[in-house]
C-alpha cells in the first residue's frame, strides 16, 4: 500500500540525534518503494530532524527556500538535511504522488516557507496544519486559510505547542518594534533600536520575522536616521556625514522587509 509521511522531525531536547531509535516505519531504515514520500511541512528541527538518516534516495517535498535554509544550516546543525529526491512545495500548487494529491498551504509561522498539507486520496481529505500562527508578519495568511479553508476535510491533524498557555497574550512582532519617532519599547526589538552601536540578540537563526524585527527596529535608530537625514541634503561633503550603523547595514541585506520576501513562511 503506497503511503506518505508528514515530516520527520528530532524532539528538540534530543542531544545526540544520531543515537536516537528512528520511528518504526518501513522505509525510513532501509528503502521501500511503497513509501512515495516524506513532506517536509517547515525548516524547524522538530519537523525535519531525522531527515538526513533516511535513505537517500527517499523523495523529500519540501519548499524551495526551506530547502536552502537547511543546505546553509548545513555546516552548523549536525540534524540539517540535504536533500537528493526533491519535489519542491508551492503555495496551493497540487501535486501528484501515486494516490495521493498533495497541497500546500503557506502560513504564518516563525520558519520561513511553512506549510499546511492537505492531502487527498480515495475520496478522503486529511488536513495538517504544521506549525501556524496568526500574530506573525504573514498573519493575513492565517485570516486568508480562515476565510478559505479546504472544506469537507474527513481527518485534521493541528499543531498545538501553545495549546496550554491560554493566559498568555502574544504580541504581533509589528508590536516590538517601536513606532518611528517614539521611545522604544522594553522588547528585544525596542532594545536593538535603543542601543547605540552594536547590539546583539540571541535566536534561533530561522526565526527570519524576529530578524526583520530587529533590522526594522534598528533602521528607525535615532542614529540611522539622522544619517540618512544628513546624506539626503545636497551639497553636503560625504566626509563629513557620520558612518552608518554598521548592524543597520548588515540586517538590510539578512532581513528584508517582509513585503518584499519571496513567497515563503
Ligand atoms: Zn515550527
């Protein structure tokens, strides 16, 4: 019976992955042709971890810029995968696996190029949402599954990490960075914009939404501004203009602003 496999992911506590017993399914120690293929719904370990010990030749699906995140990761997550059988996820773009049609879904998640799954066969729909949310900078994304969800769905399957933290508001990462021309606020973001200079923030690299928090943060530093104030009169001598904040200089290439993101998570 042909089957699929909705990622296969590492528990994020997990220290030596290698060690760690892979989940009993034909295919996953050794080939099975009846395994089409295992969907990689979003570039977090806990999705992906246990890729890079299946076989090679194991079709992954997997979204093209979640793909090059694990390929760069690659020289520091000991767990990041490259790929060699890949059918790349686009949003809403069906696709074909023997019985099984396969479509994604992009949402909002602190991963980029994040996935819903729904997947079709013998006249039944299981939905998988992965990991979403609806407070990040691709919120609408949330609103837009709500307002136009795969409908008649027989099974969904729905990530539930916060499940429990019912009294816990989270803010939009639009709420941690503080409005131009205001104090900023005592986030992390607000704090990257406050502090002259360097400043440093910890978090998981893949985090790209708080990354572009920080860089909008830092690009409305008082500093920043003042330079690009200086620079914009004319006539005036470059020497004389004070150097750009460097952190400033180095997110506007990591972090572009999410309007202008490719299609991703
Ligand atoms: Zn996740």
């Amino acid at each position: 019976m042909a089957r699929i496999v909705l990622d296969v992911g590492l528990p994020l506590d997990v220290v030596d992955s290698d060690a760690l017993p892979l989940p009993s399914v034909s295919g996953f120690e050794a080939p099975d042709v009846s395994l089409l293929g295992v969907i990689i719904s979003h570039p977090h370990q806990d999705h992906y971890g246990l890729a890079y010990r299946l076989p090679s030749e194991t079709r992954c699906l997997i979204g093209e810029a979640a793909r090059s995140i694990l390929l760069a990761a690659d020289v520091f997550t000991p767990a990041s995968a490259s790929f060699e059988n890949v059918t790349l996820l686009k949003d809403r773009e069906p696709i074909t696996l023997g019985p099984f049609t396969i479509t994604p879904f992009l949402v909002d998640h602190s991963a980029y190029d994040a996935y819903a799954i729904l997947v079709e066969a013998e006249g039944k729909r299981l939905f998988y949402s992965g990991d979403l949310r609806a407070h990040g900078r691709k919120g609408r994304l949330f609103e837009r599954l709500v307002h136009d969800p795969p409908g008649s769905v027989d099974v969904l399957i729905m990530e539930g990490t916060t499940i429990g933290r019912q009294a816990q508001a989270f803010p939009t990462e639009a709420a941690l960075e503080p409005p131009t021309g205001t104090a900023p606020p005592a986030t992390e973001a607000g704090q990257a914009g406050r502090t002259p200079g360097r400043s440093a923030s910890t978090r998981n690299g893949g985090n790209t939404p708080r990354i572009s928090s920080l860089g909008r943060a830092r690009r409305d530093h008082e500093g920043c501004r003042g330079v690009r104030a200086r620079r914009s009169r004319p006539g005036r001598r470059r020497d004389r203009v004070p150097p750009r904040c460097r952190l400033s200089r180095a997110l506007r290439f990591t972090a572009p602003a999410a309007g202008r993101l490719p299609a991703g998570g």
